[in-house]
C-alpha cells in the first residue's frame, strides 16, 4: 500500500512538471511559423502558446498593465527595449544558456540599443516604405504621396503605430525621426491629420498589405516583409522606399523579469538561432535575417531581393528610432490629438 502511494505522489509529481512545460509569446501577428513552434514543442516536449499584438506600444502598455506575469518572451523593437529595461520589465539574459548568440552578424552583436546583448537578442529586421499597386498614376517616390493632397493618387491606408507615422511625416519635411522640438512635431501632426482625413485610415502593416492586394487601396504604408510577401502574390505590386529617407528596425527576443518559465525562453532564443531554424522564419515571412549562419539557408532569391536587403546607398539614408525617455509623452500627446481629430 504504502508502495502504491509513493508511486502515485511520484506520478503525480512527474505530471505536475511535465504540465509546467509551457511557453508564453507574446509577439507581432504573422512572425513565427506554425512549423518552427511545432518543432520546438516536439524537441523540448513542451507547450507553446502565443498570443498578438500589432505594434510596440500596444505590447508595453499591456505589460505594463499586469501582463508582465502573463508571457515569457516579448518581441520588442529596438527602442522600446530601452523603455523596458529603465522599467525592470525584462530580465537579463544568461548567456551561456544561448551559445547559438555567436551566429548573429556583427552589426546586431552588442547594439547600441543593448550593449552586451544583455536582455535582447535580434531576430528579425527591416525597413518601413510603401507598398503600391503599378497600375494607374504613376507614383513619385516620395512620401508626398501620403502627405500632400496634389500627389495623391488613389486611395490609400496608414500605419496604425505612433512612432513610425511621425517618423514618416518627420522624414518628409527633412527632420529626424526622433525629433523632440516644437515645430517639426506640430508639422508632423498637421501633415498626418491632413492624410488621415483623405485616407481609408489606419490600419497594421498586415492588413494594409491584404488592402493592397484586394485592390480596395492603391498604396499602404507597411513593413518590408508584408510588402515582400505581397509582391510574391501579385506582380502588379511593388515596394519603395521615400527617396527622402526611412526607417531601418530591428525587432527582438527578449524575456520577461516575471517570466515563469525562463529555462525554457532561454532554449527557445537559442533554438530560433540555430542556422536552418532561422532561416524558416526568414523563408516564409521574408524579412531579413540577422543570422550570418543562416543565410546559406536562406532562398537565394530573397537574399538578392532589394525590398528585404536593401541597397548601400538606400541604407544610408535609413534611420533607427531612438527611445526618448521622458520626452516619448511628447509623440503619445500627438498620436492622441491625431486620433481624435
């Protein structure tokens, strides 16, 4: 009897820690192949459940409101990391529990944005354009195509995300994107609302891409990979990049300070940096990897395709967005007096 009940207690227990083995994401929708989660479930014999949000300041603002205990990994883009790390929101990485780090190209090792790698770990990155039907008016190649009522040339959509709008906007007059002062902001907010009310209005980067391709708007202001993705779908599509300039991203894996399960996140970081695995994710939603390792792995054709590795020249004229600390309430005031106009 007594036997009986040990093996019991010790099934139970077994039990118990095999139901532990569960994974919380928290991530952009349409970024992470169903085949790679189920993969990493098969390995490491665990759960992986995911849950979306559609840009970085939606993701902050529901961590900061009680979701910190709810995931365990979070995708965030380069300067929001900093905002969550002044905030104790992310935990640091122990890495020698991530020896795959060694495949990152150069640029994305140590990243101004994180010196040392110490609480993210680059996983996809890219650039914010246009993507436009060919057919009808030719478009110039300018933001002023959003921005200025005379160069409009049919209907088109914005990008539902602060930063990168009046990044846009700022861009277009000639400004940084990170550009604190009064009167480039005031530009900026008069400019958008201005092509807010002559739009279809907002939307995210996926569903502006899906607006193109049904042809229900000519342009949409979207991300490089949903662009890529789209012109795959209908040739009549393409991307550009404003000859005044944009922006260039990094989006991240980075694990939560509460998170419950950060054995597991760690194995999960180290896994999406293996060479073949990378290169998945990079195949099926073609944005460009920061994984020297895994360009072998990589679809020829998407490593010489300009619209996800963007030219010398084109690059130079890209242009990260930095956090701004204190001064960040200055753009979430202007995206409040955006929206409500």
């Amino acid at each position: 009897m007594i036997l009986r009940i040990c093996w019991l207690f010790l099934l139970a227990v077994q039990l118990a820690a095999r139901a532990e083995q569960k994974l919380n994401i928290f991530i952009y929708s349409e970024y992470l192949p169903a085949a790679v989660v189920a993969e990493f479930e098969k390995r490491f014999d665990c759960k992986v459940v995911i849950d979306f949000y559609e840009d970085s300041e939606a993701m902050l603002a529901k961590i900061q409101t009680g979701g910190a205990s709810l995931y365990d990994i979070v995708v965030p883009t380069d300067y929001i990391i900093t905002a969550m790390v002044h905030q104790k929101l992310l935990a640091p990485l122990r890495l020698a529990n991530i020896p795959n780090l060694k495949n990152l190209e150069p640029t994305f090792k140590s990243p101004p944005y994180d010196p040392g790698n110490k609480y993210s770990v680059a996983y996809q990155w890219g650039t914010l354009g246009i993507m436009a039907r060919k057919s009808g008016t030719p478009l110039k190649n300018s933001w002023s195509v959003i921005f200025e009522p005379k160069d409009q040339a049919g209907p088109f959509l914005l990008l539902d995300s602060p930063r990168d709008t009046i990044g846009a906007a700022l861009k277009y007059k000639g400004w940084s994107m990170n550009s604190i002062r009064p009167e480039p902001l005031k530009t900026a907010r008069d400019l958008i609302i201005g092509a807010k009310n002559r739009s279809l209005g907002f939307s995210n980067t996926v569903g502006g891409k899906n607006k193109v391709l049904d042809k229900s708007a000519r342009l949409a202001v979207v991300f490089s990979g949903e662009a890529a993705r789209g012109m795959a779908e209908d040739p009549d599509t393409y991307f550009f990049i404003p000859r005044e300039g944009s922006e260039i991203w990094v989006d991240n894996l980075s694990i939560l300070a509460n998170a419950a399960h950060r054995d597991l996140a760690e194995k999960f970081i180290n896994f999406v940096l293996e060479p073949e695995i990378g290169a998945k994710i990079s195949n099926e939603y073609q944005f460009a990897t920061p994984n020297a390792a895994a360009k072998k792995f990589v679809d020829s054709k998407l490593l010489s395709n300009p619209v996800i590795y963007p030219d010398a020249q084109t690059m130079k004229n890209l242009e990260f967005i930095r956090d701004l600390g204190g001064d960040s309430v200055l753009y979430d005031q202007l995206w409040t007096s955006i929206k409500s106009q």
